[in-house]
C-alpha cells in the first residue's frame, strides 16, 4: 500500500486510493508554508451532453466539453499539488469520447483516486471492462425505486438495476438519491436496495432549486431530517452540502477546513468554480494552480 500525504491547518491526512483509507494525524503541527496549495478534491463536469431530461437536473444544457489532454495535465498538476482525487460528472461522463483511456490516464500518470457518478443506462459488460483497474469509487444516481424512478429519470428501473450490478463486479460504488417530494416517502426502500446491491454509502442530494424547479421544500427537508434522524442499520449515509447538514449530526472528517481547501469545481466550459452550483469563476489557462490561487485571491 502506498499512502499519499497531504499537509494542511488539519493536520497531515494520509490516503490510499486502493484501499479508500484515510488517515489524519491531528496532533503533528504543520507551518503554513507547507500546506498543500491544491484542494483536497476536484471534481470535474467533462460534458454538458446527458441524453436524459430530469426536472432538477442543474448541467448547463448548452453544448460544451473539456479537451482529454488539458484534464490529464491538470490532474498531473493537482496531484503534485497535494490533491487526493478527482471526480467526473457532467452532464453525464460516460457520453465523454476517450473516457475510459482518460481515466487510465490520470490512474496511471498520479496518485490521486478517480470517481465519476453516472446514471448508468450507458454502462455494458465491455464498457464497465474498460474501466477496471482505472477507477477507484462510482457513484451511481438511483431517484426512488421502480415506478417513481422511471417518472423521474424516464429509464426503466431495471436498466438501472442492472447497472448496479456492473458496477459492484468493478469497484466499490455509492448510491445517490436526489431527495424531493417524489423521493422522500421511498428513503426506506432506497437504502434497501442501496444495501442489497452491495453498494457502500447512500448520499442523499437534497433537489436544489434550477431554473425549473423550486427545490426540495422545507417540509420535505424536515422529513428527510427526521428519516436520517431515526438509527437504522444498513448503508453508511452522507449528505451533500446543501445547508441540510447543518440541522444533522454529520462527523466532520477535517474539523475547520475551509471550503475552497476541501474542494473545487471546473465546469465543461473550463471555468475553475468553489463548487458546481457557484455562479462566477475563473477560466483555467496553462496551469490549473494559478486559476486555484486566483479563486483563493477572490474570497
Ligand atoms: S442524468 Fe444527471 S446530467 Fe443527465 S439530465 Fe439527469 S441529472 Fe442531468
């Protein structure tokens, strides 16, 4: 096992992309000019392209993707920079042309993990292939169970029944559940089949507001409250950070961490953003660390 190090204000975190283990030694003291410059994590929007239609879905819908070679060069660059991992979506990542050999890519030029979340429906036996030993964790969207996931998603379940059960033969996966009125009465169910396909967390996406929807509402955000509330065994569960988290007894992995050191977002267009909901960035040029400095220099 070959642990990568990132120093911080927290401590020194140690990582093991095989193995998801992480380390952090809160008790060595680190000088701030040895922090790690790069944000612990990155995730990346390669395509605005998805050929499904979900009411809440927040990708930009004009055509745009990311060139292959400056996403290498940036992962080749963060990594150096003390990143831990970087993280695909879209749009949906696995319409991205080259996506397997991108991720081979980056797995075998850094040390940091590759993820991506996908709705599944493009994932085959040789697809899924392609991408062993390239990725280290999926994230697979599954909005309620049968009938309500095929209203929202306009997919039969079963595709994406079948897609978890890919999935699980390629890496250890998560479920994600956008929660709103239509997802919060099936939580139960959700988590079962979260547990029954073998998946290791459910992360539950409170519906943000877009341009077509209002979001989830603040009775449905007490039910979920009240459902993460109540124990129950099964599947680890995390939340995104939506403002929910706050009203829940969420571990906090690095006590203090600022938010623009835990993560960064670049969206199809190449605009270096704090996270994929911001509404203003900086364009990435020749070095991703000089756009990161430059989001730093504006909070
Ligand atoms: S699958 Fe994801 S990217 Fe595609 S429309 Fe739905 S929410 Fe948007």
């Amino acid at each position: 096992m070959t642990c990568k190090i990132r120093l911080s204000a927290c401590g020194v975190h140690l990582f093991d992309r095989t193995s998801g283990m992480n380390v952090l030694l809160d008790e060595v003291p680190v000088a701030a000019e040895q922090f790690s410059p790069a944000p612990r994590y990155l995730s990346v929007a390669l395509t605005n392209a998805c050929e499904l239609h979900c009411l809440y879905c927040y990708a930009p819908k004009h055509a745009a993707a990311l060139n292959p070679q400056n996403v290498l060069a940036w992962a080749v660059e963060l990594d150096a920079a003390g990143c831990l991992g970087v993280g695909f979506g879209g749009g949906e990542p696995t319409a991205y042309r080259r996506f397997s050999q991108l991720c081979s890519d980056i797995t075998q030029s850094t040390s940091m993990a590759v993820t991506f979340t996908t709705h599944g429906h493009r994932l085959t036996p040789d697809f899924t292939e392609s991408l062993r030993g390239a990725v280290h964790f999926v994230r697979l969207s599954v909005d309620g169970i049968g009938p309500t996931y095929e209203r929202l998603r306009g997919k039969p379940f079963a595709s994406v029944v079948r897609a978890a059960s890919l999935l699980a033969s390629l890496a250890p996966f998560g479920i994600n559940t956008v929660v709103n009125a239509g997802t919060v009465d099936e939580l139960d169910d959700v988590a079962r089949f979260a547990a029954d396909v073998g998946a290791s967390e459910l992360l539950l996406l409170p519906e943000q507001p877009t341009a077509s929807t209002p979001g989830i509402s603040e009775v449905d955000a007490r039910r979920l409250v009240e459902w993460v509330s109540t124990p129950r065994a099964g599947v680890r569960l995390a939340i995104s950070r939506t403002g929910l988290e706050a009203a829940l007894p969420v571990a906090e992995a690095l006590p203090g961490e600022h938010p623009l050191d835990a993560h960064m977002h670049v969206d199809a267009t190449g605009i270096l953003r704090p996270h994929a909901y911001a509404s203003a960035g900086t364009p990435v040029g020749a070095s991703i660390m000089d756009a990161v400095q430059a989001l730093r220099g504006a909070r």
